[in-house]
C-alpha cells in the first residue's frame, strides 16, 4: 500500500480552484466588457500584446491557464463518474491528455508572443 | 431465522435527483465546464496574439460583441460567482483550519479573509486592464 | 412546557426477510406529545400498536448511536428530532445506504470492519514504551482534534454520503474521520502508516466534498472537514515520500 499518485492531481485541483476562484470572475467581466463593445484599454492589442511579452505576464497568465486546465480535468473526471461512467482510467488518460495539451500549448503560445 | 439482508438500489446516472443537497452539488461540480472553456478560450485568444498581428487581434474582439457573447458571460459570471468561487470560499476554512494560540480560529474569519483578498485581486486585475 | 397532542401519521417501512419480498410501507396514526422525539412515537407504536416493528435504540440520549434513521428522507438520530420539528405525516425508513435486516434495522458489518480498518489508536514507534513515560498534551494540543472524539458511530453520515451509496469499498466519513483523530494526536506517530491506507484506493480521494456527511451530523463532527485535512496530508506525505523525507509527525 502506497499514497495513490491521486495525490499529485489532487494538489493541481486544489491550487487552481483556489486559483480559479479569485481570478475567473474578473476574467469573465472582462470578456463581458468585450462583447459589450467597451473593450477595456488592456486588451487593445498594444497593450495586451505588451503585457503577454513581459516575463511577469507570461508568468501569470501561464500559472493561471496551467493550473484552471488541471482543475477543470480532475474535476470533469469526478463529474464523469456522478454521471455513472464508470471507465474511469478512461476517461481520467482522457482528461488528463487534453490538461497537458492544454498546458503546451499556452507554454508555447505565451513563448511565441514578443 | 433465516437472514435476508435487502439491499435497496441506487441509480448510479440519476442519484443526485434523491434530494435538495445532491442537486446543489451536481450544480457546483457542473461549473467545471465554465473553468474549462474559459482556460481554452483564454488559450484560443493567446494564440490570435501570437501571430503578432494587431488586425487578426482587432477582428477576433470584433467578432466576439454580439448580444450573444454577453448573454453567455453574464450568465456564466452569475453560475461561476454561485457555484464556484462563493463554495470554494465557504469550504476553504475546513480544509486548512488555523488554529491560533490554543483554540481554532471561528471559519468566519477564514471566510471574511478570503472575500477581503478576492476583492484586492479583483480590483488588481481590473487595474491592470484599465477598467479602474 | 406544551402538552398539546396531536396526531401523527407513521408510515414505517416494513421488511421481513422470512415474507417479504421487497420492503414495504405501513402506516399508523400515533397521538404524539408535542415535547416527544420522533424515537418516543416509534416506541408508541411497539407499546401500544405493533409488537412485531424492529428498531434500534438505547440511552435515548444522544450517546449510544443506536436510533439513526431516516426520517422524512433526512438521516436522523431519532432521539434527537422532536415531533413539534416535524409535519403531520412522517416516513421512518432503515438508515440508507445499508442492507436492511428487517424493518428499521440495518447491517451494520462493513462500517464496523471499516472502523477497525482504519487503526484507530494510538501508534508508537517506542512500542512498548520505557516505563515511567508520561505522553502529555497541552490543552491546545487537545483541541486540534477534540471536535472529532464527539463521534457515536450513528452512521447518519454514510446513510447521506452519495459517493459511499455509489461505492461499498469507499472507507467513508466516519471511520476516515476516526483516522484523522488519531493523526492529529500529538501522542501518536502513526500518520504515515495510516495516510499509506487511508490515501490509497477507495480511500479520501473518492470523497468529492459534497458535504452531506457534515450537514447531518447529529454531533456536528464534521467528517467532511476531517476528509479535507486528510487530503492535504496527504497531498504533502506523497511528496515527502517521494523525495525521500518519509515524515513522522510534523
Ligand atoms: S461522524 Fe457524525 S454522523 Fe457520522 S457516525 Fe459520527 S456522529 Fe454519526
Ligand atoms: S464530504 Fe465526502 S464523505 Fe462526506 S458525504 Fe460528501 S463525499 Fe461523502
Ligand atoms: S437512542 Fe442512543 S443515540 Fe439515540
């Protein structure tokens, strides 16, 4: 017997919905103001575009992407499973899988701006 | 006498019709779709910005304001503030309990302190993006 | 103090394992004190009505952990929830989530090998102890886990837990919570050995924090809060492990 490797998803889900919760209702009024047409001055491409080429704004938006995208796996895992699916080391590859994507791709996003 | 034990079934896809508290739970763990679209829309956005072109940035914005768009954010801002970060503040004082001098900090403290740093980091963003 | 009366509508499940099939439902119409617990209108009916209705009850108060049902759909110690509490009609069925034995009666077996499972006791690594050794505890030191001695095994908690009703191998609140009593005692050193169980399969992780256990309570114990800690130790045990630091009590 053995602490099950849970462990390790288990930490990435409690820091990004720790994470989550303090940012994503800021964020979401943020695309609010978007598609009400008051795009605020920090997403104006300039701005933004200099923001995401600074270290510090790579930083941020990747610890914030990294950790929501692993919080959101394990917590779909767990939906999957109240829902009555059952083919659980199915569906956690699955989900897990599409985290890491997720997390290369804003790595190599973030990389590429600047 | 003879032993019979019943076993009562349990649906294993409709269990959380059975009362009020299942139902808020499946509400609260349903919010994990919003945290998955709104990291890939994020992730989606970032890739318009890597290209580097302020046109493709512009007309990305442009096509995102339609009454659409602010229906879904209004909605989903009202679910995620309901079922995600309201619960997650309540919960967070069970899950790491601090204990001051002999007895246990009252949860509210915990509670009050979290909505305290949720303003600041709030009122950060919204600096940041120009809104304040 | 009230003395009023009223009655009361009982539909009690019935289930007898030698005829019937499948549980059923049988109503009585009980004259209830106002100032009575659903358990008293329970043993008007055995007194008075039915002699052959099983349940489970002793101290009628609150400590013996005997008298859980469901009540209303609610797990309930049933010597606890006053009739004034309640409406005119009210189902009494056996604790959910457990075998049925016979009418109110449920078995009780796996959340007893549960409990043990779970080595609920003091470990020490001087086994057996020098003699004239004194383990002490300062009051504050008591109070990290006193909350969680105020358990009675009512098993409310399992009968409203979804993830136990969805999976019999889940360890589940109480017995998980009984573990963490033990983790938090200053005098014990067995917190690795139990996270190596009780962090493995079917054991915290299955728990998804729906809070159920803890909002029926009748001791206000908190298992769910119990479950949560557990899952930080051990979050922070795995890698205390992993990097070669196997931690004693920290
Ligand atoms: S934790 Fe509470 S509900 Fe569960 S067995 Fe103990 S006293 Fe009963
Ligand atoms: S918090 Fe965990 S143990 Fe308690 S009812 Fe919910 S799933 Fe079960
Ligand atoms: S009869 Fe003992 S706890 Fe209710």
């Amino acid at each position: 017997m053995a602490i099950a490797k849970k462990a390790i998803v288990w930490g990435l889900f409690a820091a990004g919905g720790t994470v989550t919760a303090f940012v994503v209702p800021a964020l979401i009024t943020l695309f609010l103001l978007v598609a009400t047409g008051n795009v605020p001055d920090g997403l104006q491409f300039d701005q933004f575009h200099a923001f995401a080429s600074s270290w510090l704004g790579k930083a941020c938006l990747f610890i914030v992407l990294f950790l929501s995208v692993w919080h959101a796996a394990h917590r779909l895992r767990v939906v999957a499973h109240d829902f009555g699916i059952r083919k659980d080391a199915l569906i956690a590859s699955a989900v897990y899988t599409v985290a890491a994507i997720g997390t290369v791709l804003a790595a190599f996003y973030l990389l590429t701006i600047g | 006498m003879s032993r019979r034990p019943y076993i009562r079934p349990v649906s294993k896809t409709t269990w959380y019709m059975r009362n009020k508290r299942y139902k808020v739970y499946v509400l609260r763990e349903l919010s994990s779709f919003l945290v998955a679209f709104y990291t890939f829309f994020t992730i989606c956005a970032l890739a318009i910005l890597a290209t580097d072109s302020a046109e493709k940035w512009d007309s990305f914005l442009a096509s995102q304001q339609n009454t659409g768009m602010v229906v879904f954010h209004a909605v989903a801002l009202l679910y995620f503030l309901f079922f995600q970060t309201f619960p997650w503040f309540k919960l967070a004082p069970k899950a790491m309990p601090v204990q001051v001098g002999e007895n246990k900090l009252p949860d509210s403290f915990i509670i009050i302190g979290h909505y305290v740093a949720w303003v600041i980091v709030s009122a950060f963003i919204f600096w940041l993006a120009g809104v304040i | 103090m009230s003395t009023r009366i009223r009655d009361m509508e009982l539909e009690i499940m019935r289930y007898d394992p030698e005829k019937d099939e499948a549980p059923w439902f049988q109503s009585y119409t009980v004259p209830c004190n106002e100032d009575w617990v659903i358990l008293d209108a329970i043993n008007y009916v055995k007194d008075n009505l039915d002699t052959t209705l099983a349940f489970r009850w002793s101290c009628h108060m609150m400590v013996c952990g005997s008298c859980g049902m469901m009540v209303n759909g609610e797990p309930s110690l049933t010597c606890k929830t006053f009739v004034r509490d309640l409406p005119d009609k009210v189902r009494i069925e056996p604790l959910e989530n457990f075998p049925i034995e016979r009418d109110l009666v449920v078995v009780l077996d796996d959340v007893m090998q549960k409990l043990h499972q779970v080595q609920p006791y003091i470990m020490r690594k001087d086994d057996p102890p020098a003699e004239d050794v004194e383990y002490n505890q300062t009051r504050g030191q008591l109070m990290k886990f006193k909350q969680l001695t105020m358990c009675i095994n009512c098993m409310c908690c399992y009968a409203a837990c979804p993830q136990y009703a969805l999976n019999k191998d889940f360890i589940g609140p109480a017995a998980l919570t009984l573990a963490h009593r033990y983790n938090l005692d200053n005098r014990d050193q067995g917190k690795s050995d139990r996270l190596n169980i009780l962090a493995d399969h079917d054991g915290v992780w299955d728990c998804s924090f729906v809070g159920a256990c803890s909002e029926v309570c009748p001791k206000h114990v908190d298992p769910a809060a119990a479950i949560q800690q557990m899952k930080v130790d051990g979050a922070v045990e795995f890698w205390k492990q992993k990097m070669g630091i196997v931690g004693d009590k920290s």
